[in-house]
C-alpha cells in the first residue's frame, strides 16, 4: 500500500514539474471579435399570446474559437494559447405578434413598431459592449497557462481543456452576465417609456 501510495504521489510531482516547464511558452493571446450576422423572422402563433400585444426571442450567439502554439519537449507537448476569434452577438430575432392583429393593418405595423425597437436594443448590448468584452477576453485568456500533454495524441484534448478552461473563466462568466442585465435593463427602458400611443390611435 505504501508503494502504491509514493508511487502516486511521484507522479503528482512529475505531472506538475512538467507542466511548469510549459510555462515558460506562454504566450500573450491575441483577440478578435465580431458579431454573427442576424436576420429576423415575425411569426404569429395560432393561440392568443400570454403577453398583451408582441414579443420577441432573441438567440445569443457565444463561440470562442481559438489556435494554439505546440512546443514539443522532452517528455511531451507544451500547448499554449495563441489567438481566439469571439463570434459574439444575436444570431436571429423571433418576433411573436398575437393572432388578433391581422398583418399590415395598422395594430400589427404598430406592434411591429414596437417589438423592432427592442431589436436594436439587443444590437446596442453589443455594439456598445466591445470594449468590456474584448478586455473580459483577453483578461481571462492572459491568466491562462499552456498545459502539458504527454503524447501527440492527446494534444486534440489539450486544445479543447484549453478552450473549456476560457468559456468557464470568471472573467467570461461576469461578461455573459453583464451582457444579460444590460439586455433586461434596456428592454425594460423601452416598455415604460412607450405609452401605448401609437397602438391606441389604429382604434380611435
């Protein structure tokens, strides 16, 4: 039991003494980002909705697509991170108009209106977020050290530990969350500065 135990304990030792010697490959990632392209569908569903008029369902796009610098050493492989391309932003909007509305009449161009207005506020989440994300990206990838595989085989699972290691990273996790207050805060902007005055003259 003993020996099975120093045995053990060696190759904790060795493990960590091998991924130190990749330290000294680490690189300073460069980031690029860009927002996917978005398109918009308006739909209206066959049951009266929950909600009074018109919604619209938004798909965040969040991919981290990275490369990374392979140095081979003695006992194995140094994987350091290189670059990462962020394709962060909406990838569509799904604009839901009650039933009651019958297209292009003036209620539904005026829901339509309406719901268009929380789209660009969604694409202001973005657009005016680049900064923060860009600095969350590089914070986070900066803090990341190369890993250490030990046969070329395995240096496919080192990329993809890598990459999971920067989706889980605090500094994107704080990101995502920032990007969804901002939504919620300027959506609901937009819901109590509308008086509901356009919608009301299509029936006066």
């Amino acid at each position: 039991m003993l020996k099975k135990y120093l045995f053990l304990v060696f190759c904790f030792l060795s493990s960590r003494v091998l991924a130190d010697d990749c330290l000294s490959y680490k690189l300073t990632p460069t980031i690029s980002v860009k927002s996917p392209s978005w398109s918009k569908s308006v739909v209206q569903p066959l049951h009266s909705m929950d909600i009074l008029h018109g919604e619209v369902i938004a798909t965040l796009v969040d991919s981290y697509e990275i490369t990374t610098d392979i140095t081979s050493i003695e006992d194995g492989f140094c994987v350091a991170l290189k670059d990462i391309n962020v394709n962060l932003g909406y990838s569509d909007f799904l604009v839901q108009i009650d039933i009651s509305h019958k297209p292009n009449t003036c209620s539904y161009n005026a829901i339509l209106q309406h719901e268009d207005s929380h789209i660009r506020a969604y694409l202001s989440v973005i657009d005016d977020n680049q900064d923060l994300i860009k600095k969350s990206v590089q914070s986070a990838a900066d803090s990341i050290t190369p890993i250490f595989v030990k046969n070329e085989s395995d240096i496919e699972s080192g990329i993809d530990e890598l990459n999971n290691i920067l989706q889980s990273h605090p500094d994107i996790v704080l990101l995502k969350q920032q990007i969804k207050a901002d939504e919620e805060i300027r959506n609901k902007y937009i819901d109590l500065n509308d008086t509901g005055e356009t919608l009301r003259k299509c029936f006066y």
